[in-house]
C-alpha cells in the first residue's frame, strides 16, 4: 500500500513548527536552575513511572499527536541530542535558547504580517545565514572568557552546580579528577542504599558498534554489553551461515556473545538482528584499525584465544574454550571518535598458582603483559616505537572510575543516576576546555557586550541577543524570587559553546520551513470507532436542535391560532 502524506503550506506551516517546538520547549525550560520543577514520566514496558529534572529524558517522551507537529518536534530534539552526545550536559539550556528564537522570529513574522515575505529587511535565508555568523562570534567570545581548570575545588563547583548537590557533586568531582580527562566513570546501580565510589583497572581500544540497531543506550549513545563473552578475531565476518552454524553452537552454552572483528556484512547484521529477537543475544563490534599485537593484548585481557586468520585457525573451529569473558563493555557511536572501554576483563584478575601442595596467589597475566611491555619500552631506541608501545601499556591499565547509585526506591535512584552522569560528563568537559560563568550569566553578559559594540544591528541580531538572555531569565523566573549567580556557579566552557552551536543551528533551520509534509498517519480501529462516535454525536445535537426548533414553531403556531380564535369570539 502506498504510502499517503499531507502538505500543509504557508502560516499553517508555521503554526504546526510553532505547536511542535512549544511542546517540548515550554516543558523542558521549567527545569533550568536551582528551583528546577520535576516531571512525572511514564515508562514502557510496564516498567512503571519515573520521576525527573532532566530536560532531556523529558524532551524524549513527548510526541504531539498531530503528525506535522511531531516532525517539528523531532527536528527540535536534534539541538539537545547533539549537546548531550557532544557535551553530556546542557540540554535545558540548549532547548530555552532555540525555543526563545523561534519564537520571537515567528512573532515577528505575525508582526510584520503580508509585507515579510517581500522585504529584504525580514528575508528568512537571510536571517538563517546571519545567525549561523553569529554564533561564531559568540563562541569565539565564550573560549575568550574561559579558565582552566586548577584545582579539585574548581571541578567540585562543576559538579555541585550540575547536581544542584554539595555531598554528591564532591563525590563525583573527585573520581572524576582522578580517573582524569581521558578517563572513564561509569554510574551503576548500587544496592547498599548509599553512594559508592571506587577505581578499577580497565581496558581501552578503538572500536564501534556494527550497526546502530544494536546500540542498548540512546541517550549516551553507547552499546553497553554486561558480563558476557568474549571472541576476538581478524577475520572479516561475512557470512550470514556462520550466525547459525558456527556462532550457533555456542549459544548451547551462553545466552549472549560479543564479537570483536574488522567488519561484518549486512546479511550477518541482518541475521544478528534476528538471533536476538529468539533471545540469544549477538553483540557485534567494529574493530578496523586493531593490528595482531593490539588483538593480542586484548586476548590476554579478556582471557580469550585470539583466532587470527594469518596463524591458520578457522572460525569452524572455534569452542567455548577459546571465548574471553568481562563484566563490562561499553562502546560509543558518536562524531568524535571515542575508545571504548572494557572493566573486569577476565585476564585483569590475579591469578591462584599451585606450588608444590600449596595455593598462593600470581600475578594477572595483564600485570604480566605490562612488565613485558615496560621491558620493551626500555630497550626500544626508535621513539615512533616506543610511544606505539606506551599506547599499549595506557590502553591495558586504563584506570576505570565506578559510581554506584544506591537508594531507599528505585523512583529515587533512577534520577540520581541521571544527573550523576549528566554531572560527570560537564565534569570532564570542564576538564577539556575550561570554566566560565554559569547560570546563563556568561551568555547574558555576552549579550549585553554585543549590545553595546555592535553599531549595524538587524532582525537576527536582536531577536538573538534576547535569546542568548532567556537561560538566565527564565532560572529567575523558575526561581519565583531574585536569585544571585555567585562566583561558585560555574558551567564548562565544552557544554555553554554546545548550547550556542546547536541551539541556533536547529533554530535557523526550522524557520526557514514554509512547507511540511509528513506522513499520514493510518487510523487504529478504536480511533475510527471514536469518529464515528463524534459523527453520531453530531448528528444527534442536530436532530435534536431540528425536533427543538420544530417543536418551538408549533406551540408558536399553537399560540397564534389560540390567539386568532380568542379575537374572532371577540
């Protein structure tokens, strides 16, 4: 059956780009600042509700039912989605900034009415272009104001401010500071009731997901694969028999299995997909770059046998025995290349040796492979091979920040977890790229900098100016009293130039939209019985208002004849 749309034209266009933004936008800015409002989410699945502060989780929910207004809302999301894949906080923000300037360029189309559309003073390409030059200057004039990072006390401002919370937002700063800017913290759940902290030795090498149908966590954009094993191999997976025969046969043995290898086809991906749905679950990850010596390095984390096509071993072959095992891999699909991470590989722990008729503890065999490595670094005189083989020492004993969650119910943990990942992510983005004042107050006195020196103000500008204050404006607003923004109120530079970038990236594209087509959306059987029932409605108010207003005609005529006769008797 084909597929049937509807085109909508014109100011009808608008006002359908209008609904869309609004919907999320007047949601998501009553969650900016200290006095931030909660949402009482729904969840599917019958996983009961939740409760959240987060801007982002409540931009996801929300669909407008009118298929034109939910394409402006889906468009609208991207501005938050790209902050918090970029930066990992500052949605809110992101959303206030692009919801204050579409609606104030829309309000001045309706003020200017017939006479937009030919001016060149109010030209909507025009305005597009102005304010994508704009937001170069402004980002230039965010970096200029930056500082670094000097101090534990300067991430711990990052945090508490992210967390709106002192005894947490220390906790995070601090695993954050150790584990570094090219570490990793991953937040989990905890079941003591409190916050746990600790550091673990983990892995880190390139790779990716083989495909976007895989990816377990979208608002991180991650593949997250728990306690599951291992298979390493250089051989391109090309073969969709070999998901049932060859990865087949493992499966009487595991419920799931992670695959490491250069490539994979789209018949096999096709074929994972499906493997999945009978619920043995494949997890296939892109490794292209891995040379021999780095999926060596690799086997002895996992405690795998790497099944390299250049030594003979055949994937036929291939048993339970030579799988490697780790409690944890997560593996990002984002722009900027990210490692990905693997936590309690099998090799990582000590091993017990036996010794005569005794049992002591060894070595890991990762330990193991870094002496061997360190003793290579030593002898090695050519400094190109000398920092491949540093590399391999930092991605083997990468340190691994854990956080776990731990509350009374799962409506309290659930948003903590959020927002302590949304806190460590500005934490590391304050470590990259430095601090600037926060609670919109940086971009509000960037604004009011603007303001003052530029001399040829237009349409984009000043409509951009105001929206560049909305953040601070509207955390007063949410506040419902005067709120001073003190000098320990900071925000990282990476997250306010995101907000910046995407806000008006999305916005200037939106506005320049005067056509939407979007697909029409095929009727349920409930929702034809319930036009049916608002027909018949329809159709019973004017019967009754016909039998109303023939009955109101007879008694008149009733009374004019009665009237008729009582005069004839005179």
């Amino acid at each position: 059956m084909a597929t049937t749309t509807k085109l909508i034209i014109g100011n009808l266009a608008r006002q359908k780009i209008l609904g869309g933004v609004n919907a999320i936008y007047n949601a998501v800015k009553l969650t900016l600042g200290p006095a931030a409002s909660s949402a009482l989410l729904y969840r599917t699945f019958g996983r009961g509700p939740r409760i959240v502060d987060d801007g982002h989780f409540i931009a996801q929910v929300i669909e407008p039912k009118d298929e034109a207004e939910q394409l402006a809302a889906q468009v609208f999301k991207e501005a938050a989605e790209q902050t918090n894949k970029k930066a990992g906080d500052g949605t809110a923000t992101t959303t206030v900034i692009a919801g204050s300037l579409i609606n104030g360029i829309f309000n001045r189309i309706a003020e200017t009415a017939n006479s937009y559309a030919i001016s060149s003073k109010f030209n909507l390409k025009i305005i597009c272009r102005q304010l994508l030059e704009l937001s170069k200057d402004i980002q230039k004039r965010i970096k200029e104001k930056s500082k670094k990072i000097e101090t534990l006390e300067d991430l711990e401002k990052i945090a508490i401010v992210s967390l709106n919370d002192e005894v947490v937002g220390k906790v995070v700063a601090k695993i954050v500071w150790e584990t570094g800017v090219d570490g990793f913290v991953d937040v989990v759940e905890g079941y003591k009731g409190e916050l746990e902290t600790d550091i673990v030795k983990g892995a880190r090498f390139p790779a990716t997901p083989a495909a976007k149908a895989f990816i377990n966590n979208p608002k991180r954009f991650e593949m997250i694969i728990d306690n599951c094993p291992i298979l390493l191999t250089n051989y391109k997976i090309d073969n969709d028999a070999q998901v049932r025969d060859i990865f087949g046969k493992l499966f009487q043995k595991t419920s799931k299995l992670a695959i490491l290898a250069p490539d994979f086809s789209d018949q096999v991906l096709m074929a994972m997909v499906q493997t999945c749905k009978t619920g043995s679950f494949m997890f296939p990850v892109k490794v292209p770059s891995l040379r021999t010596e780095q999926f060596e390095d690799l086997a002895i984390y996992f405690d795998a046998k790497f099944i390299d096509k250049n030594s003979g071993k055949k994937l036929e072959t291939i048993t339970e025995e030579d799988l490697g095992l780790a409690e944890k891999l997560v593996i990002k699909d984002v722009e900027a290349k990210e490692d990905a991470v693997a936590i309690g590989g099998r090799g990582s722990y000590e091993k017990k040796i036996a010794v005569g008729d005794k049992e002591m503890i060894g070595g890991s065999p990762v330990a193991e492979r870094i002496k061997i490595l360190k003793e290579q670094i030593n002898e090695e005189r050519i400094d190109s091979h000398k920092k491949l083989l540093e590399r391999r020492v930092a991605s083997l004993a990468s340190a691994v920040g854990v956080i776990r969650v731990g509350a009374s119910t799962s409506a309290e943990s659930l948003p903590l977890k959020t927002k302590i990942e949304d806190a460590q992510y500005a934490a590391k983005a304050a470590l990259e790229e430095g601090y600037v004042k926060g609670g919109g107050l940086c971009l509000k006195e960037i604004a009011e900098e603007m303001e003052k020196e530029t001399t040829e103000k237009n349409e984009a500008f000043n409509i951009l100016m105001k929206s560049l204050k909305s953040p601070y404006e509207q955390i007063q607003i949410n506040n419902e009293e005067p709120f001073e923004i003190k000098d320990e109120i900071i925000d990282p530079v990476k997250a306010v130039r995101m907000e910046v970038e995407n806000a008006i990236s999305v916005a200037a594209n939106l506005i320049t939209c005067q056509i939407i087509i979007p697909e029409e959306r095929e009727l349920s059987p409930a929702e034809g019985y319930l036009e049916i029932a608002k027909q018949l409605k329809i159709n019973n108010m004017i019967l009754a208002k016909k039998e109303g207003i023939l009955k109101e005609n007879l008694n008149e005529m009733a009374a004019d004849y009665e009237e008729k006769i009582a005069l004839d008797n005179g």
